[in-house]
C-alpha cells in the first residue's frame, strides 16, 4: 500500500506580448513563473506535497483563448498562477475566470508588476482568489504552505485575498525583498525552465535600481543594488552556454550601475570568446567611456538601450531621470561605431515637456545622425509608479486599462500627444507604432489557424459549426459571398461567434471578393467587432483608428474590375486592409508603387524567382505585400521584416 501523500499541482504561466504578425516572435519568456516554481525545490519548499511547474511558452504561445483552458485543466490542477503584465492582463483574467467556470474549486494565484494596491483596473476583476505583490520567491513557500494546510492566509505578507463572500481583502504588511540573489537558483540551472537556443535567454544580475524615474516601476523594488558577484554571474552564463543559449537579455535595471562594471564585462568576455552569444541590456550613458564601450562589444553586446526621455533639461529633474542628451548623443556614437545597435528613447508626453519638445528631442538625434535608432513612444502611467501617485495633482489623465496610456496634460492635449506622434514619424520618415500584419496564407487542416467560409456554397448552420471551433493565438476568418448585402446578418452572426469563444486571440476577418462591398457593410461589422471585449492590444493603435487584435482586410480577387471608385475608397480608409490579389508576374514594373499609388498587394504564387524576391526587398514597402504561400510569407516575415526568434 502507498502512503505517500499525493502532490497537489500548481501551472504557472505568463501569457505573451501578443506579436504584430503570425510569424513574429513573442519574446515570451516566463522567467518569473519559473523562478516561483523553482523557488520550491530547494529548502523549506522543497518539504511541500506539491507538484509545480511552469508551462512552456512553446504551448501559451500557439494556443487561442479555449485551447489554453483545455490545456490547463487537463492536468487537473489544485493551483494556477498567472504572471501580470500589462500586455497580457486582461486574456490572464479572462483565462483564470473560464478555469473557475469549468472547476471553481481551483485556486488562481495572480502577481506580477500589474498586482498592487494602486491599480483598481485588477483588484476589481474577478476569476482570482489570491493577489501577491512585489517579489515572491522568498514568501511562496509560506503562502503555499499555508494554502495546503488550509491554513490562515491573513498572517502571510505581500498579499491579498478573496473572503467567502467575494470581496479582496486589503493587502497586508509588506515583506522586504532584501534576500540575496544566490539565494534561489535560475530556474533554468534548476531545470524549471529550458534554453531554447532559438528564443533569447534572459537573466537577472541584479535587482534594484539607484535611479528614481518617476515614470518607471523599477524604483519600486528598492535603492540597494542585489547583485550577483563576478563568480557567481559567470558560472551562470556558462551553464547558459553549454545548454545553448545564443541570445542573452539582461534585466538588469540599469546595466551599468552594478559595482565592479569593467571587471564583470571582462569576466563575460572570456565565457564568451568564441561569440557562441549576442547580448542585450539597457545602460545610463553617465559612466561610460570608450575603454567600456569596445568592452562591451568585445563582450558580445550587439544591442543596447540608452534613454534620453526628453530634450528638455527642467522636464528631467521633475520626472528624477536628470541625465545631459548631449552624453547621451556622445555615448550612443561611441558605442554606434563599435558596431552596437541602439535603441534610443524618447517619450512623448511626459508632465513638464510639450509639443515642441518632441520636434527639439527628434531633431537632437537627426542632428546628431542617430535618427535610425530612435524609437518615440507615448507616456504609460503604470502601476506602482511615483508619476501615477502623482497623477491627480499634476493634472496628468490616462487610460484606466492597459496600457495606460497618457490621455492629456496641462502641456499637451489629446490632439497634440497623437499630432506628435505623426510629427516625430515625418521627421524619422519611418512609422514608428508597429504594423498589424494580416495572415493571409493559404489553410492548413491541422493547424487551426484558417476559418474558411464561403458563404454561397456553404449552409449557415455549417458556417456557424465551423466558426466554433476553437482557433490559436492568431488566426484568420475568410469570407466569400456573391452577395454581401443579403448574408450581412449571417457575417455579424459569424464574426460574433468567433469573438465569443476566443476574445482575446488576435483575429484577421478577411472579406475575398469579386463583388463591390459597400461602406455600410463594414460599419456594420466594426459596430459588431465593438461590442467585443477590449484589451490592450485593441487599444495600444486607437490613435490610428486600428485595431491590433481584431482587423478587417478586403482583399480584391485576381482580374475582379470593381472599378477605380471602389478602389480609391477602400485603399484611402485606415480601418481597415485593402489587397489587389495578383500573381507575380503581373506586379507594376515600378514596384515602388505597391502600397503608395497602388493598393497592397496580396501574391498567389507558391514560388518566387530570387531575382523577383531581391527586387521586391530592395523596392517595396515590406508591409504592402504579403504572400499566400507560408514558405514565401515566412521567409518573408524572417528576412526582410526582421520577426522571427533569434
């Protein structure tokens, strides 16, 4: 007879920064949940009847909304943690609230930089029982403890629970994160977490940061550097090494505050000689010189993120950043001509700038010639930030929901947060918010990601069972019809459905046709797509009047003649895609054309001669073509678009 106790299983997740097009990477990687779980194999923790795991992100990374519930109670799990950030937050909810519908016996544990006892947005949500706050690998093992013993969770700090009558408890006393970093092992030494050498790998060094941005999460956690020493970094990265890794991400605050700087690149240099790695992590440019700037290349950083934030010397002492652009311009050139790509940032709204310091902070860097490198973005007020405390008195309104994006300011108004914007695109002659590119390609059975309805050929009630099915992460509605007026209301009724069982997937209607379609027709399926649940990515392009996550494309069949009216109207609305289906060989010979004189093009060939594709690199706006064949849209994405995992 057995008498071991039965583990309980606890599924921690983080679900993706939902990528622009089906072959972009997502970047996922659920350092957090793993280090939770792997936080209970050593210790105290590991005297725990629990079996804890964090799903792969080769699994949330593929599956829609229903696929994901299915996945998760097929283990049939005691406990489920979802990590919080604001990318994912409301498909996190909504996933933990469709467990609890199906086995409400089931704990959801939620924490992340989104829990905390400033943002009402996720303490009024409902589908948790326990909200933990800050860091946690020190006290995951009380909590846990306490939930299996069935114990009182009031004594347990950093957290905030569900009574039985569904009202959150206030958070409790808060508990320092002060334990060293050596003190829990990576979860990828621990084996929570695999090195996939085709995603990047990333690592924590130190925690804590001595700069006090307003705008920025990071002060939150403390002022006091934990790092781990030169020994302990190195066997790390060469354990990383061997199992693979080629991309190393550095979380590290700010990278260059650790003690000891010079020697820590040093130490990297020598696990890393053969370049086997490429490196990422975000510096101040106070502090470095050439000597670090070549250190760091021979190291292998091939990217780094420098933040000017704003031109204006007054507006950086108010948000704490404080900082001179022109070291800022000094470093990047300096470490530009060591062969380092940048990321240099600027952000639009914060309280003390205006408009005019946006054009000043764009021309610095075009003066300067780093305008290749700049990446301008709109002011977030995030949880747990000084600046959002702040808020109400310095007259700063912003979104509620992720991703809390700036609204106005006494200096800027609505109009003139999004007007520089456009302006800051002008100047750098590139956009700068990311494109959502449709899936376009041609169905594959198996993969879930094609919903194909012709609407002539096919019964409504074979369209409906079709369309409830469940879909992946990303996936694509096409619609045929010889008559779009009479099957409008079976089109709202399809679209509705689909939003219905995967709301938060991102999701392509593609309306294919020979016949004209008339404006009234999608307003129709916009007010339809309107009532479905937003998110953050249905609201991060709203100033464009896009819509990230559920997008119309029109695509114009090959030889259709619907006219030059119909044509110029479609091709001039932004709400929507508007394609010519052509093959190859019927392109304009000014391929420049394609997305500026001439709608988008959508190519049916299998195949494409390599002089036609180099052409097509060198000539085309990338996102005014896009391919039927996956090989050629892959390839595409990969090559030209720059997606794709390391």
């Amino acid at each position: 007879m057995d008498s071991r106790v039965p583990l309980a299983t606890i599924k921690l997740l983080q679900l993706p920064v939902p990528p622009p097009s089906y072959y972009a990477a997502t970047g996922n990687v659920p350092l957090a949940a793993a280090s939770l779980a792997s936080s209970l194999s050593i210790g105290e923790g590991s005297s725990l009847s629990v079996d804890a795991s964090a799903i792969s992100p080769e699994d949330t990374d593929v599956m829609g909304d229903v696929e994901l519930v299915d996945f998760i109670l097929e283990s049939d799990p005691e406990y489920v943690g979802f990590s919080l950030y604001l990318w994912n937050t409301e498909r996190s909810l909504h996933i933990a609230n469709e467990i609890k519908k199906r086995k409400k016996d089931t704990t959801i544990i939620i924490g992340g930089p989104e829990v905390g006892a400033d943002n009402p947005f996720v303490l009024n949500e409902t589908g948790y029982d326990i909200a933990v706050s800050g860091e946690a690998e020190h006290s995951f093992y009380k909590l846990m403890k306490t939930l299996l013993s069935k114990g009182d969770l009031h004594e347990i700090e950093n957290i905030a629970y569900r009574k039985p009558n569904g009202k959150l408890t206030d958070f409790s006393k808060e508990l320092a994160a002060d334990f060293p970093l050596n003190e829990f092992p990576s979860p990828y030494v621990s084996g929570f977490l695999a090195v996939n050498p085709n995603r990047s790998t990333y690592l924590e060094t130190v925690r804590g940061c001595k700069s006090q941005c307003t705008y920025c999460f990071y002060p939150k956690s403390s002022q006091n550097l934990r790092t781990l020493d030169i020994d302990e970094t190195v066997r790390l990265i060469t354990q990383l090494k061997d199992q693979g890794a080629k991309e190393l991400v550095f979380l590290d605050p700010t990278f260059n505050h650790r003690p000891g700087f010079e020697k820590f690149l040093d130490a990297i240099a020598l696990v890393n000689a053969d370049k086997q790695m490429s490196m990422f992590a975000e510096l101040r440019s106070e502090g470095v010189t050439p000597i670090l700037a070549k250190k760091m290349a021979k190291a292998g950083f091939n990217r780094v993120e420098l933040g000017m934030q704003s031109i204006n010397p007054e507006t950086l002492k108010r948000v704490k950043r404080y900082g001179d652009p022109h070291k800022v311009a000094e470093v990047a050139k300096m470490l530009a001509s060591e062969g380092i790509e940048l990321l240099l940032d600027l952000i639009i709204g914060l309280p003390g700038d205006k408009p005019e310091d946006v054009e000043r902070g764009i021309h610095f860097f075009l003066e300067h010639g780093l305008g290749q490198w700049v990446q301008a973005f709109p002011l977030s007020l995030l949880p747990g930030t000084a600046m959002r405390k702040d808020a109400e008195r310095d007259g700063l309104i912003y979104m509620p929901t992720p991703p809390y994006r700036i609204i106005r300011t006494p200096d800027f108004s609505e109009e003139d947060l999004i007007q520089s914007l456009y302006l800051a695109e002008d100047l750098l002659d590139r956009r700068i918010d990311e494109f959502p590119r449709p899936f376009l390609c041609e169905p594959v059975e198996s993969l879930r990601d094609t919903f194909y309805l012709n609407l002539t050929k096919v019964s409504s009630d074979e369209s409906i069972r079709r369309v409830s099915r469940p879909g992946t992460r990303h996936h694509a509605v096409w619609f045929e019809s010889e008559n779009w007026d009479r099957d409008q209301s079976l089109v709202n009724e399809l679209v509705k459905r689909r939003l219905t069982m995967d709301p938060f997937c991102t999701i392509d209607f593609v309306f294919y046709t020979d016949q004209i379609l008339s404006h009234k027709f999608f307003a129709n399926v916009k007010a339809e797509i309107a009532k479905a649940k937003q998110s953050y990515l249905s609201r991060v392009l709203a100033h464009r009047d896009e819509n990230m996550q559920h997008r119309l494309i029109c695509i114009q069949k090959m030889d259709a003649d619907l006219g030059g009216t119909f044509a110029e109207s479609m091709f001039a609305r932004s709400d929507l895609f508007y394609y010519e289906e052509r093959k190859l060989s019927s392109l304009p010979k000014n391929l420049v054309d394609i997305g500026i004189k001439i709608p988008m093009v959508f190519v049916n060939d299998e195949n494409c001669p390599e002089r036609l594709w180099t052409d097509l690199k060198n000539s085309v706006d990338p996102e005014a073509i896009s391919f039927r064949s996956r090989k050629l849209e892959k390839r595409w994405a990969v090559e030209v678009l720059g997606y794709g995992e390391v």
